[in-house]
C-alpha cells in the first residue's frame, strides 16, 4: 500500500511537469521566430563599401534588362523585403540563369563572368538561407551581406574595365 502511493504521487509529479516542460518549449519557440525575421534595422547594420558605376557602364547596363532587374531587387533587399524570391519561382529562376548568359559584348570578360556567377551563387545562398525556418538571423544577414558584396565586386569589376579601356598607354616596341 506505502509503495501504490508513492508510484502514484511519482506518476503525478511526471505528468505535471512534463506539461510545463511543454509550455516552456511553445514560448521558446515563438521568441526564436521572432528573432528569426530580418528588419529593416538589421539590414542598416550590414558593412560594407559601396560603388557607383561609371558613367559609361551606365550606358550600357540600361539596356541589360536581367541585370537591370537583379540591382532592383537588391535595393529592395537593403529594405528588407525580399519579393524578389517570393513572388514566382520561375521568374526567380530564369532571371538568375538568365544574368550569366545575357552578358553585353562590350563588358563580357571572364573577370565580370566570374563575378557575376559568384552574385548568383551567393543569390541562390541567399533564398535557401531565408526560406529554411531553423537558420538563426545572423546566419541570414551573413547571407545578405554576401550578396551585398558580391554585387559591389561586379560594379567594381564593371568600372576596372572602363577604367583600362579610357588609358591610352603607348608601349614602347
């Protein structure tokens, strides 16, 4: 009889509390997706250099509508808003295959080719990181700031490019 009330006052003190550890588990939970979401002010926090393109870059990046496109949605990013992945996949996908393939003629070296794989790569890193529900925020901002480089380093390589072309060096024979 003394061992049927202590297996029963055992029973009792297993079920109650596994139902606080339940509790506990549900509020944890809602905090670490609150702390997942990327703002606007997390977004500000992000580092980095930023170029503006040559005059003459310009020219011809107006009519590169994929590129034209990307730089759209990555200004959206510094925003916080990332339609960009969430609008329609197959836009999403054939922008990002289409940019390597509809490099201009007058900036397609294998130095700007190379970047610009590396911005879709880092894109692509980007949306995996932001639809995956157990990537905390840093790992997402990391992301971000990837893409954010990447971008500058196409703009700068885009620039180089200009750059040398406007040298007139005469070389000696």
């Amino acid at each position: 009889m003394k061992y049927f009330g202590v297996l029963i006052l055992l029973v009792i003190t297993i079920i109650t509390s596994c139902k606080k550890v339940n509790k506990i588990e549900l509020k944890e939970s809602d905090v670490s997706q609150e702390l997942i979401v990327v703002s606007k002010l997390d977004v500000e926090t992000i580092k980095y250099v930023e170029y503006v393109l040559d005059r003459k870059a310009k020219n011809i990046l107006t009519s590169w509508q994929t590129y034209t496109d990307v730089i759209s949605a990555i200004n959206e990013f510094k925003k916080a808003e990332f339609k960009f992945f969430n609008d329609n996949e197959e836009i999403f996908s054939s922008t990002i295959d289409e940019l390597e393939m509809t490099i201009p003629d007058k900036i397609n070296t294998i130095a700007i080719s190379s970047r610009i794989l590396v911005l879709k790569t880092k894109l692509l890193k980007l949306k995996q990181q932001l639809e995956l529900s157990n990537t905390s925020k840093k790992e997402k901002l990391q992301a971000l700031k990837e893409v954010f480089l990447a971008n500058e380093n196409v703009t700068l390589q885009i620039n180089k490019k200009f750059e040398k072309e406007a040298q007139n060096i005469i070389k000696p024979y």
